[in-house]
C-alpha cells in the first residue's frame, strides 16, 4: 500500500548491478530497470539482465527490463589537453580523425560532420555547457568561435540543433544491441535521437523478426521529433521525454512546454510516456534532494507522466536506494494530493475519455474499460481487476488515472513485466486466468491475506477479449464474503 501508482524506472550500474542491490530497489519501489548500452560491454548487459530476473524472482514481483539504444551520438575524440578551457570568442578547429595533436583541434565519432555544417550553425558541447558558431568550412576543418564559454573533456556528446545530419538511425553496434535485447527478453527497448516515424518502424521490424513481443520506446530529444511528434506517439509503444538532450537541441527555456505538450499527445492515444534526466539528479552525491527537484517529479505527474525514470542517482550515485525511496514517497504525496477533491488537481485532460483516438485497442475494450472505470469509482469499489492477454486493457485504463487500486493479470510473464510500466496497475502472478469463480476465489484470498481487501468490500472484474470466447470483454462485479 506504499507503492506510488506512477512508476519508477531505475538505470543499473555499478552502484546497484547485484542481484541483492536489485531487489532492495524493487523494494524500495522501483518498477523497471534501464540497461544503458552506451556503457559497458555485451557481457555486461546479459549479466545485468539476468541480475534482475533473479532480484524479480526473489521478491515475487514482476519488473520490467527497459534497453536503451545508444542511437547515432555525437561524441568528441580524444582532446590534446584533457580538459581543455573554452574561452569566450577562441576559435577551435574540427579535424577529421579520431584524434589531434593540437590544443585548439577538435575531432569527432561523426565522419561526416565537417561535410555537414555550414557556416552559421550552432554546435553545442557537453550537454550545452559549451556553445561554438561554425564561422567557416574549409577542406578539410570546420573553423568554430566560442560563444559559451566552458571546458570541455574527452568523449562529451555534441548536438547539432536544426542540421539535418544523414546519420542512420541505428549504428550497426544498434543493430546487434537489438537484436541481443529481443533474444534475451528485453521488456522495451528504447531508440535514441529518433527524427521520424520510419525510424521506429524500422527498430520494431527488426525486433518482431527476432520473436520479441518488447515495447518500442520512441525517445524525444531532437527538433524533428517534436515536428512529427504525433506520427512518432502513433507509430512507437511508449515515449520518453528525453530531456538531457532536448533541451540542448531546442532552446532550454522552450523544454517545459516541450515536456507538456509530449505527455499530453501520450495521454490522447493511450500510449505510456516516461520522463527522464536530472529528475532526482543531486542525490547522486547528497541523500536529500533540492526543493526543485522535488517539484519536478511532482509537476511531471500532475503533467500526466506514466514514469520517471532515475540515471546517474542509482547508476553510479552514492545513494541508489535512498533516492528510489524519495521518488516513490514524492509520487504517493503527490498522488494523494491528486486525490483530494477540493485541491483541484487532476488535470483536465484526463476528466475526459481518450477512446475516441485510441490506436491498437478494440473500441469495445476502449468503452468497457471506461465503463468498468466508473463503475468501480460510483461503488466505492476496493479493486478493480483487469484480466488481458496483451496488457491492451490494462495500458487504456492507466490513462484514466483511477484511484481505485488496479490489480493486472495475465497468463503471460511477459505481459505482466510490459504492465510493470502503466501508471496505477499492479502485475500479480500466478492468479488464474480463465475467469469465472477460481479468479474471484484467489483474488479474496490474496486481497485478504494482504490485507486488501475485507468482507463487504466490492471488487470490479474486467476481462480482456482473449480471455472469453466470442466475447470482447466481460465485466463483473463481486462482493467480498
């Protein structure tokens, strides 16, 4: 009962890699762990995944697995001085190679880049911290004036806002991550720097031809992803608001709204979107976050936020556990503000039903799972129990941010893992899945012993159209003896 309904997704790294380490996590309320391929190796990652199975075993709770695709970033080589000192209006020279010998050469992973640019354009170094104007090309060099001034290191990403670059959206090493993520039972998979449609469509080709039923998680992060931000929601399975990168691509000031208008197309098709970077970023070194931090996560949820998602604070940070624990305590208060009628919280899209732009989703199932919606909320209901094949059902109801504890079940593994990232759904394994009296049975013996639910409690059943034959939903409503 102390568990947020918007869920939390945790990046795995030294700082929590052990299966032990895990399982405190899942614990402390995370509900989905990030492998991040821009680091560590192909061996790493398996050990990673198979590391959370185990924790997901040992404390008998499905999570998810989410592997983020490093995509086509930009990255400085090797700098001659390491770190180098940006002065204002100093001018740097990008060189083809790898490497330079040269105080005042910039070179980077990008061959092509030097092709690319033209004089006037922006680029932007480590994270933003550092801005330069292409001033000239010539042959061989883009000649750069400085007007950011910063330092800079070995291997910090570039951003090139509004250069058309013509980057693949997946390098090879993509492609074989892929590939190894869909054999190895990745719950979602994440693209980066997505730009179109086409892109996703492509990454979920190639992870249906490996047999893999994983959520494509389309990441939001450059200007021609919000041009076609629509497209991208209606082709991809879930979104992340990537705002490390966005608010370098577009103008920092411009991020907010950017964040607003990305949950809010989310919440229009029923798709799950999570948001990401710094939210709880001080904890990496502090055990008690900033006040602005903590409304940050708070706004993203009254946005309609279905996650956040947590980097550096359990990657590498010196308090994974106590800042998974802070996030979940920030949602439940956030949450049970949402909850008090006078505060006026809720926001107005969600008053309304999103069914009549659902993609992918039966309209039948749209209108039952909103009559099972208000239904539960007119009896007062304790439970309200989605039964779903797919986890269609369960991802549509999420989105009408019910109060009343949603309870998921599926006889998939998979399923229950996808639901580990709707906001407000509660995968239980091993309940039974054909309906009827046995699920009833085991739900008022599980809500009791779990102190749930008690006699006289009411409970709603919605089950999925795969459950019942001929029959698109069923929906039924119980008395607790």
């Amino acid at each position: 009962m102390n568990k947020s309904r918007t869920k939390i997704v945790a990046t795995v790294g030294p700082a929590c890699g052990s299966a032990e380490m895990l399982a405190r996590l899942i614990a402390a309320g995370a509900d989905v762990f990030r492998i991040n391929t821009a680091h560590g190796t192909r061996e790493e990652h398996q050990t990673t995944m198979d590391a959370v199975r185990e924790a997901s075993r040992a404390v008998e709770r499905p999570v998810g697995v989410l592997v983020d695709l490093a995509g086509p970033k930009i990255r400085l080589g090797t700098l001659a001085e390491d770190p180098t000192q940006c002065g204002l209006d100093e001018e740097f020279r990008f060189v083809r190679g790898d490497a330079s010998d040269h105080p005042r050469e910039l070179t980077c992973t990008y061959e092509k880049l030097i092709d690319e640019l033209d004089a006037g354009d922006r680029v932007m170094l480590a994270d933003g911290t550092v801005s330069m104007e292409v001033v000239r090309i010539e042959s061989d060099a883009a000649i750069c004036r400085v007007t950011g001034a910063g330092i800079l290191r070995s291997r910090q990403g570039i951003n090139l806002p509004g250069i058309g670059l013509t980057t693949p959206a997946m390098t090879d090493t993509d492609l074989e991550n892929a590939a190894w993520a869909s054999e190895a039972g990745a719950d979602f998979i994440s693209l980066s720097f997505v730009r179109s449609p086409a892109e996703v469509t492509q990454l979920k080709k190639l992870v249906r031809s490996h047999g893999s039923t994983a959520m494509i998680v389309a990441k939001i992060e450059k200007s021609e992803a919000m041009a076609q931000l629509e497209s991208i929601v209606l082709a991809a399975d879930a979104i992340m608001v990537a705002r490390g990168d966005l608010g370098v691509e577009i103008a920092l000031a411009e991020t907010p709204m950017a964040q607003k208008r990305i949950v809010s197309t989310c919440q229009r098709y029923a798709k799950p979107v999570i948001v990401a970077t710094q939210m709880l970023d001080s904890m990496q070194r502090s055990p008690r976050p900033t006040r602005a931090e903590v409304s940050d996560v708070a706004n993203a949820i009254l946005d309609g936020a279905d996650a956040c998602m947590l980097s550096g604070e359990t990657a590498i940070g010196d308090f994974p556990r106590e800042t998974v624990e802070m996030m979940n305590c920030v949602m439940l208060a956030t949450e049970q503000g949402m909850a008090v009628p006078e505060n006026d919280l809720q926001p107005a899209s969600f008053s309304r039903s999103p069914s009549s732009e659902l993609t992918e989703v039966h309209p039948i199932t749209a209108a039952t799972v909103h009559g099972a919606m208000e239904i539960a909320t007119q009896l007062k209901a304790a439970m309200l129990v989605i039964t779903s094949r797919s986890g269609a059902t369960a991802r549509v109801q999420a989105k009408f941010r019910q109060l009343t504890p949603v309870v998921g079940i599926s006889d998939s593994d998979a399923t229950l893992r996808r639901m580990s990232l709707f906001w407000g759904i509660t995968p239980l394994p091993g309940a039974p899945t054909e309906g009827g009296p046995a699920l009833r049975e085991y739900i008022e013996a599980w809500g009791k012993q779990n102190r749930r639910l008690a006699s006289g409690d009411r409970v709603v059943y919605l089950m999925g159209s795969s459950v019942v034959k001929s029959a698109h939903n069923v929906l039924v409503v119980q008395e607790v003896e």
